[in-house]
C-alpha cells in the first residue's frame, strides 16, 4: 500500500480565520495531490513564535480550539532563540531570572493540545533550535541580551556553551520521551541578514538599520548531531541558504573572518565539510521543512538594497530546483516523515495559496524521478 505523503500546513490554533482557512486548505490540497496521483494527507504545523503564541490565554484558546474542531496536529516548532535558547541556564552570563526559558510549558502544552486531537500522531516532533546568537558588530562584554554573545566572547566560550546546549536538550528531550514526544533540533543559519528581534515582536521593520548580520552558531552538522543525539528536524531552505554562504560572502566582499570564528575553522573547504551534505540530515531528520530561498537575508523588505545583496525580500531568483524539493518529499513519503511548507503566507487575504503554488510544479514531475 502506498503511504501517504504528509504535508502540514502552519497553524496559529488561536485565531479562528486561520483555522477556517487551514480546513479549507487542507481539503483543496488533498484534492489537488490525488490529482497527480501523490495520496496526501494535510495536517498542521503548531509554530509557538512570535510571542503571542505563548501567553497564557492564547494557550487556552488554542485548547479549546483543538476541543471544538480536533485538528490533526502533526508537527510542532517552540519558540526560539534568546531566553528560549538551549544554552539558557542560570550559570550564563546572559541569563535574565525575570525571563525565564517557555521551552518547557511549551512542551507541557504540545502534549495536552496532542492528547485532545482524535487520531494523535505517534511520537509527534516538537523542535526547538539551538538558538545561540553571535551578532557580527556586537561589543565584548556585552551580556544584556539573553542569548546574545559577541564573537570574542562566544569564542572564548563555545565548549561551554555546548556542553550546556547539549545538557539542556537531554533534559527536554527526557520532558518529551515522559509525555510520548520527540524533541528534535531544526537546522539554522550559519549567517543570516536579519532583524533579531522578529521573534519576540512579530513585527516587520521597514528601519534598515535594524537587519544586521548574525551567526547562528552550532548549527554546523557536527555539533547539531552531538547537542541533537542525533534528532534533527531538516529545514531544506536553511541548508540551501548556507550552502551559498560562500557565494553571497564573495559577492557581497563580506569577510568571513567572525563566521570562521565561531566555528573554529580557517577556510572555505572546512566550511563546506562541517556543514555536511543533505543525505546526512535526512539520515537523522525525523521531520522536514520545505520554502523556497533566494539567500541568507530574511524578511527584508522586497528590492531593498539589503535584498537586492542577500536575497530575502522576494527579490532574487529561488536556489532550490523543483528536482530538489522531489528528493526530499519522496524520502520523506517513503518514511511517514511529516513535511511543513513554511512559506511566507500572505495575510491580505489568508489563504494557504502559496501552499499550491509551491506544491503544484513539483507533484507535476513527481512520478519522473
């Protein structure tokens, strides 16, 4: 019997129009796959960021949103980065006790959103990342922001600081093996162009001054699968963006210098082998994310300067072939892999259209390959 491919769309449980417009999604994205002979079966994916995902009386709406209409929850993603990094201890220097870490009621409320979906899924992935920022211009010394390190003190710091992401990802993930879940660790930038504070806010800028480059360190292959043992959920667009880091460095005349910092290395072609190849995430993936990219900028906005440079603002021709994305969905397919399309979803009105618009070239060459 041929298993289904599971596509999840992102959810915000809390707002009664995306959940209208996920059910009528949900149902057109079926029938389209069946279309071209893919059987799909469309779940949702749970993202808790921006912040008002996690206030407290969002997650009671979102329980009693998943009472009423008991939508199939297939993949979930914690709030990330800052005090919901994984090495966010009392111990770091960047510890705020008036900001506590959500990491874990967050999995806490993973768990009782699951026990009320009618047909849970078996293990169900919920993925923090590893979160650490390194911003390129921060100052030394400078501990204000949680999870914040300048690059000199990340340097001096780095064995620790992986010594505790990897302690406190055990710690979840023994949170979620309790409560019949998997923790898993997304893959994320090695650099990135973007406004740091997006997260936590919501808000889109249009204040230039504000998308700066970042290292999001440890996210190389090697210390993924140590702090992960081994659990990752894979990000196609991520590992694409970092792949043409070299590239948009060149272009760009952007030293490498602080990135090879962070990561220990002197050159390209050891960067290139600690960000490792595809086949080796998806041999530790136990869930996927798919987007097209342009770059490693995010959220800039469309034909800025910025964008124009590092892609990320709907400017730049995608790097990911149609071919690409074939690869992954059918591994994926092959192991009931849960696979989000984390697209930019337009708001004006909300639809779940570029959902289609993404899927639909690439179900057209699915069977040729």
């Amino acid at each position: 019997m041929t298993k289904l491919l599971q596509i999840a769309l992102p959810l915000m449980l809390h707002f009664d129009k995306e959940i209208e417009a996920f059910l009528e999604a949900k149902d057109r994205i079926e029938i389209l796959s069946d279309s071209y002979g893919v059987p799909t079966e469309v779940g949702a994916f749970l993202p808790f960021l921006p912040g008002h995902s996690i206030k407290s009386e969002n997650f009671e709406k979102q329980l009693e949103n998943e009472r009423k209409y008991g939508i199939p929850i297939r993949l979930v993603e914690t709030c990330i980065q800052r005090n919901n990094s994984l090495a966010y201890v009392p111990s770091d220097p960047t510890y705020n006790s008036e900001k506590p870490s959500d990491l874990g009621r967050t999995i806490d409320h993973v768990a009782r959103l699951r026990d009320l979906d009618p047909n849970p899924r078996e293990n169900l992935v919920v993925a923090p990342h590893v979160g650490v920022i390194v911003p390129h211009d921060l100052k030394e010394g400078d501990f204000s922001i949680p999870g914040f390190y300048s690059v000199p003190d990340f340097v001096k710091m780095r064995d620790k600081i992986i010594d505790t992401a990897e302690s406190r990802f055990a710690g979840l993930q023994e949170l979620g093996i309790q409560k019949g879940l998997t923790l898993a660790i997304e893959n994320a930038y090695l650099a990135v162009v973007q406004d740091s504070s997006f997260w936590q806010t919501g808000n889109r800028t249009e204040d230039m001054d504000k998308y700066k480059m970042h290292y999001e360190v440890l996210n190389d292959l090697p210390n993924l699968s140590k702090i992960s043992r081994g659990n990752l959920v894979l990000d196609l667009a991520h590992l694409v963006a970092m792949e043409e880091i070299p590239n948009a460095f060149s272009r760009n005349n952007f030293s490498p210098d602080n990135l090879f910092a962070t990561m220990g290395i002197s050159s390209w072609d050891e960067y290139e082998k600690r960000v490792g190849m595809q086949e080796e995430y998806m041999a530790q993936a136990r869930a996927v994310h798919i987007s097209q990219v342009e770059g490693i900028g995010v959220r800039l906005p469309a034909n800025s300067e910025p964008a124009q440079h590092w892609g990320g603002g709907k400017t730049l021709q995608g790097l990911i072939p149609k071919e690409r994305f074939v690869d992954v969905l059918k591994e994926s397919q092959r192991r009931n892999l849960p696979v989000s399309l984390e697209l930019d979803y337009s708001f004006k009105p909300f639809t779940y259209k570029e959902a289609d618009d993404l899927l639909e070239p690439i179900l057209k060459i699915y069977d040729d390959f």
